[in-house]
C-alpha cells in the first residue's frame, strides 16, 4: 500500500511546516533541506519528508542549535550506529553552552540592578552612576 501523498508546493509545505517560503529557500540553498524536484512548469515538488525535516530544524533551532550544529544533527539523525551517541553529546554541549550564556546573563543583571539602586534618578548627568559606569567602561 502506498502511503506517499501526492507532491506538495512550496507555499503548502510552508503552511504544514509554519515556515515562511523564503526559509524554505534558504534552507535549500544553506543544503539543510535536499534540493526538491521539479516539476514540468519549473514549480518546486515536495514529499511529506520535507516537512519532517522543516519541523525538526524549526525546533532544534528553538532549542538554540545553530544551522551547522543542526546540519550535522541531521546527518547523524541518519547514522544508526553511532547517531544517538553523537546527537547526545552535541546536546550536552548546546546546554553547557546555554548554562554559560545564563551565567553571563546573570552576572550583566545583577550589575545593571546595582547600578540602577544607585541611581536617585535626579540631579547632574555626571553624578549619575548608570552614566559614570557607561562613560568609565565599569565592568558590570
């Protein structure tokens, strides 16, 4: 029994995939997604796959995976060897990469809320501690 539906248009596997056509595109031209087959009149042909893979980059990129990161995802999403191995181990160092944005993050808030309870909010620009840190190049 064939389960293959019929070829979608690109603006249909945009729509299934919540994707705009330009992404599509690119992903095409960046070698994420396979160049699609065409039809007689020039038009892009797509299988259901396509919208697997548009599903799967959209949300490896919302986990923050980059587009190379998520090219090699793809690749070893391919190797039944050694896929789920390396697929881990590249997570583990998104997170660990992730965990040291936070940190980072963390570190610039607590500085700006110091210096922004430093600030009585009124008088000379130059007795402003925001301003003075800004002018100074005060690490925060």
């Amino acid at each position: 029994m064939n389960t293959q539906t019929a070829p979608l248009t690109i603006g249909a596997v945009a729509k299934r995939a919540g994707v705009a056509i330009d992404t599509i595109r690119y992903y095409e031209r960046e070698g994420l997604l396979p160049e699609p087959l065409r039809r007689a009149s020039g038009y892009r042909s797509y299988g259901d796959g396509t919208v697997v893979q548009l599903r799967f980059i959209r949300r490896a990129k919302d986990l923050g995976f980059t587009l190379e990161e998520i090219r090699e995802l793809l690749a070893l999403s391919a190797d039944r060897q050694r896929g789920v191995e390396a697929v881990k181990q590249r997570a583990q160092r998104r997170l660990a990469a992730i965990e040291q944005r936070i940190a980072e993050l963390q570190r610039v808030r607590d500085g700006l809320a110091q210096l922004v309870a430093s600030c009585p909010g009124h008088g000379k620009p130059e007795a402003c501690p925001i301003l003075r840190a800004l002018n100074d190049g005060e690490s925060l």
